[in-house]
C-alpha cells in the first residue's frame, strides 16, 4: 500500500480506501475473544479466597472479646518464598500451604513452604484446590495425596484441606447440579480418607456451599469446617455445622499470606494434627 509523506498531495487509492473500511468492519464484528481471555486467571492461578471478595464482601478483622483462638496464615505460590520466622514473630502458630489444583498444577514453592512453616515450629498442612470440571473427586485427591497432600501422626501435620470454592475459571459450581457436587466432594473425601486414615477439612464459604450443594450438612459428622468470610465474624455456618474450627477472615493480613483463626487453643491446633 503506498505510504504518504508529510506535505504529499498524491491520493490515496479506491483500493486502500476499501480495505481500510473492511477491516473496520471486521473489528466491530468479531467476537472479543483475546479481551476475554484476558480476564481470566491462567490455569494453576488459583488460591484459597479468589472469589470471596468477590462475592461476599470486604476484609474485616475480627472482633475482640472472642474465645480463645489460634493465629494461622495460608500461602500458595503467589506469595514465593515465604519469611516464616517473621510470621512467626508475629504470632502464627500455624499455616496451611497450597499443594495442588485439578491433577495439572503443583505450587513450586511448595517445599520452601510447607517445610519452612514445620522448621520455625508451626504445625502445618496443605490443601488441594478443587476443580470438578476437570477429573473426579478420587482422581484430584489422589493426585494430592501423591503431590504433598498427605499426613502423618508427628504431632505437627494437619489433615488435608479440600478448598472448594467459586471457579475462577468458569461457571460458579463448575457446570454441577447440587447433587452431582455433593457426589464429587464425597468422591474426593472417600479417597483421601482411605488414602491417609483422616478425613480432610473442607474449607468453603457459606454462599457458595448454599448455591453449589444445595446446602448439604451430610459432610459436618466427620469434616472440619474451615469457612471463608471476610469481616468481624464467621457468620451464618453451612447446614450441618453448629460450630467452624477455622476461620478465614481477611486476605490482606498485616504480613504474608491470608490470615485465619483457629477455633481454639493451641493445644486443640495440636489435638487436630494428631488425629
């Protein structure tokens, strides 16, 4: 196509003319898939709590007076190598890091994690960051199990946690009825508790446990309950559950990582890591 310099009087073609306006056509037509892809997080991404801002509010500390509770954080990749003597320092007795997510991610800073909370004194676990469009609830748990997700009666490893929450890949419950939802979790709950003799926190939050599981409370005999709500307290609990064992109540602590209460005295944090 010929280039016009500055001051140039020669006139631009019908051709180009036509071709300008064509593809000024195309543009408005085509589907605005590259701006689409944008938006969504990359395949690996996701951590405890994407969504709960999202759908349940802002950050909140808790409020004061409370029965005696536990300071824990949990980390995922986002966070790299974690100064654990600093969280420490701060009053963490516990944290929690992400292991895997579907059966196609594994956090790689996993071993710098999961390692360095157990070596400064912490007692640690790991979760799984459930996706039920992907594979069944056996296949992710035992993909989680072999990657970081299992447990031993040393007194400082907490139970798997099963972090099932709003996709943030897709749709919310990840294309599930109610039923074919509480039918994955129990798939995956099933598996890791043949897999490790416990039976695995389930860490949720309220609005998404009601829309996706039809709030189901068949799981509340066995599961610890780990509730995700950002504000001064936990709030209304999923069916089944009278009581939560740990809270996820902000996702900008004053230091790393997310930042959770334990229902309890450390004695109890121990009391849940053996079992």
């Amino acid at each position: 196509m010929p280039v016009l310099r500055p001051g140039s009087t020669r006139s631009v073609s019908p051709l180009a003319v036509l071709l300008t306006a064509l593809l000024a056509a195309l543009s408005l037509t085509l589907p605005l898939t590259s701006a689409h892809a944008a938006g969504t997080p990359a395949r690996g991404s996701a951590h405890m709590g994407m969504g709960v801002l999202a759908h349940d509010g802002q950050d909140g500390t808790p409020s004061t007076g409370d029965a005696t509770q536990t300071e824990g954080v949990d980390v995922s990749g986002y966070q790299g190598n974690v100064a654990w003597s600093t969280l420490w320092n701060s009053g963490v007795r516990w944290a929690y890091t992400k292991a895997t997510e579907g059966t196609y991610y594994t956090n790689p800073y996993f071993a710098q994690q999961y390692n360095g909370s157990y070596d400064v004194g912490m007692i640690r676990g790991s979760y799984h960051f459930a996706t039920p469009d992907t594979t069944s609830g056996a296949t992710q748990a035992n993909y989680f199990v072999d990657h970081g997700g299992g447990w031993s009666r040393d007194g400082k490893t907490l139970p798997g946690a099963l972090d099932i929450e709003w996709n943030p890949y897709g749709a919310a419950c990840y294309g599930k009825t109610a039923s074919q939802m509480v039918s994955w979790i129990a798939d995956f709950i099933n598996t890791y508790k043949a897999r490790t003799s416990r039976y695995p926190v389930i860490y949720t939050a309220t609005s998404w446990w009601t829309q996706c599981t039809g709030n189901y409370g068949g799981f509340a005999v066995n599961n610890p309950l780990w509730i995700a709500r950002y504000a001064s307290d936990p709030g209304t609990l999923p069916a089944g559950w009278s009581y939560y064992t740990m809270w996820q109540y902000t996702s900008s602590g004053p230091t790393v990582g997310d930042h959770d209460k334990f229902n309890g005295a450390l004695d109890r944090v121990q009391a849940l890591a053996l079992g």
